[in-house]
C-alpha cells in the first residue's frame, strides 16, 4: 500500500456512506485501486493501523409505528425518574 492509496483509503472511511463490511473494502481495494489484499489484512490495516471501525446500524422493524417510537422517546425520561423515585 503506498502512503496515496493509504491517504485514499482513510478519506473512504471518513465518508458518512463508509463501508458496511471489510470484505466491501477489499473489494473496494482491488476495483479503485488495483490492489489485492488477503481479507485479514484488510481488517488488521483498518481496524489498528488507521483505528476505524465499521459501524452499521441495526435493523429497524418495519412493523413499528413512527409516531409511537416518538413518543415513547419523549415520555422514557419521566418513567426512568419516576421508577428511580
């Protein structure tokens, strides 16, 4: 990896839309910029070397109603402080 693919790499990951697995980035790797890495080395030079971890939001049932979640939201403090009284 040279120090331009490295500076590359680390703008990627800086992007809100990132990566969702290390085995997209080796595939992103090897399209974008033509370098073939195994998928532990991937994830060692991620995750220690540049400290970056892939975050992916947990799923979202889609039976759940909007309107509820919000106001459950905006009640669970007082419930939290009542049941602490």
């Amino acid at each position: 990896m040279t120090p331009e693919n490295l500076e590359r790499l680390e703008k990627r990951l800086a992007n809100p839309q990132g990566f969702h697995s290390h085995g997209q980035i080796q595939g992103w790797l090897l399209s974008e910029l033509g370098v073939s890495m195994a998928y532990k080395t991937v994830y060692k030079l991620v995750r220690y070397q540049l400290g970056a971890k892939l975050k992916v939001p947990r799923p979202k049932s889609r039976e759940q109603d909007p309107l509820r979640r919000e106001q459950f939201k905006e009640k669970l403090p007082e419930a939290v402080k009542i049941l602490q009284e």
